[in-house]
C-alpha cells in the first residue's frame, strides 16, 4: 500500500518505535505532573465551595464564577480581604533583596573570582556553608541579633519590611555569591586586561567588560533570589504580625486557617501568586537559556 493511502494509524505505527514510545509516555506523564496541578488551582478559583467540597471531583467548573477573586479585591464584598496591599508589600520585600542581592553578590564573586588573596577558596566554601543550613536554624539567632541592633540604633524588628529583606538576604547571598563566582571564572581574563592595558580601573573594567559578558548569569541570579523572597513563608511569619504589613504567602496561609474554610478563595490567591513568576520565567526564557550555555567570548 502506498503511503498516500495509509490512514492515520497506520503512518502512527510506521513512526512510533520502542524507544520513541518510551520517550513520547515519559514526556506525557511529566508534563501532566506540572501542568495538572496548575490547572486544578486556577479552575478551582472559579469553583463554587459544592464543586471543590463534593465527593465527586469536578474537573471543568460549571461556570467561570469570581466570587473568590471579589472577596480578593472588591471592597463591597462582605469578606473583603485586601489582597492588592499584601501584592505590594510582597513587591516590597521582593525587588529590593533581588536587586540589593545582585549588587553585593557581584562585588564579592568579582573579588574571589579575579582578586589573589588567602583564604578566598575557604571564604567560598564557608559561603555556600551557610546556605546548607535549615532557615528555621538560622531564624533565632538571626532575630535575636537583629533585635539587639534594633534596641542600639532604635527600631523594632517586628512588622518592619526592611528588617526582612535583611533576612532574606541571609538566605540569597550566599547562593548567588557561590553562583557569579562560577561565571565571572568562565570569562577570560585576557578580556579584562587589555581593559586594564587600555587604561580603565578595575570598577570600569567590571562595568564596561565583565557585566555585559554576565548578563544571562545576572539575569538567572536575579530571579532565583527574587522568587525566594517572592515566595518565603517562615521568616515572613515570624517578622509580621499586623495583617496590613502581610506578605502573600502569610495571607494565603491566614485565609487557610480561617474558622470557615473557603478553599476557593485560597486557590484564587495562589493563582495571583503563581501567574507572576511564571510570566517573569517565560519572559526572561532567553536570558535564563544564555546563562546556562553561553561562554565568556561574545563574537
């Protein structure tokens, strides 16, 4: 039988080998781990409580209702929750360590990547040390020391937002120190010293010559210590107490444990929590490529 006249399933079994089954039922299942729970969050959100309480899952809401998304946002709805305010101070943690984290990790990566000194591959190690730790074992002494500090200059560690983003640079740093240091080496050296030759400082060299080249490195660097502040829970539970100072996940976690359980509501909210970060990967997908496969020569 010639291949014009072959049905569809017959061109199917012509291409699909062992291996390509293998390959096409891997793909499958992992696709529908990741993408099946998303979209059990989002139509859950559109959910009334009858579809998400029954016994019966219900896979496709009857109706798109908001209800969730109201009592989110519209200040008419009796259960209001005032959910625009823990976006913006979820903003307000989140850019500044992403930004004060980059910052600082650049000069310290440039420092042990390029710098001699003793000890520089000892100070590395100790650095990414400290990321091995739990955060719950760092929390107390962490809290205890800044109060202390607190006390001396005068401000109050609790339901303060600055305070936090101290803390969460505890937990940032040290990976994107550990993580620019390993770029920065990749970038010739002979790059920067013909700068140097050329007559530029070193801060010149690193601004004109080794940033441009760690872009994608900068980029990665950015959003994995963004999304850790996007996303952190424990630091923010102890640090927070008024519920106008509440970051996402503690609002979140707050509606959760509410006497009258509304899961709809819930999973509206960790869909508004959700969306961003997905569309802050998908919008820096070249970036996040570069930086896992670029070298330090740009042609």
């Amino acid at each position: 039988m010639s291949d014009s006249k072959k049905s569809f399933i017959g061109h199917l079994a012509d291409w699909l080998t062992w291996r390509r089954f293998i390959f096409s039922a891997t793909l499958i299942f992992f696709l529908s781990s990741i993408l099946f729970p998303f979209y059990w969050m989002v139509s859950s959100s559109f959910k009334s409580k009858a579809e998400i309480g029954g016994r019966t899952a219900v896979y496709v809401p009857s109706t798109l209702r908001l209800d969730a998304y109201k009592e989110l946002f519209d200040p008419n709805n009796p259960s209001y929750q005032d959910f625009g305010r823990n976006i913006i101070n979820t903003i307000k943690v989140s850019v500044p360590t992403a930004v004060i984290a980059v910052f600082l990790s650049v000069l310290g990566a440039y420092a042990i990547a390029r710098l001699n000194f003793r000890g520089k591959e000892a100070l590395l190690n100790s650095i990414l040390l400290v990321y091995l730790f739990p955060g719950v074992l760092l929390i107390i002494p962490l809290f205890a020391m800044l109060a202390r500090i607190g006390d001396a200059i005068g401000f109050n560690v609790q339901d303060n937002l600055g305070v936090l983003i101290l803390t969460y640079l505890a937990q940032t740093l040290p990976v994107a120190l550990y993580m620019l240091t390993n770029y920065f080496r990749t970038i010739p050296d002979e790059i920067e010293q013909a700068g140097l030759i050329d007559g530029c400082t070193r801060l010149e060299v690193i601004w004109r010559i080794t940033l441009p080249l760690a872009i994608p490195a900068l980029v990665s660097v950015s959003i994995y210590t963004f999304m850790i502040a996007w996303n952190e829970f424990l630091y923010a539970l102890v640090f927070l107490n008024d519920h106008n100072m509440f970051t996402m996940p503690i609002k979140i976690n707050t509606i959760f444990n509410d006497p009258s359980p509304r899961p709809n509501v819930v999973m509206a909210a960790s869909t508004i929590m959700t969306i961003p970060i997905i569309a802050l990967f998908l919008a820096m997908e070249r970036f996040l490529e570069e930086g896992l496969t670029a070298g330090g020569v740009k042609g």
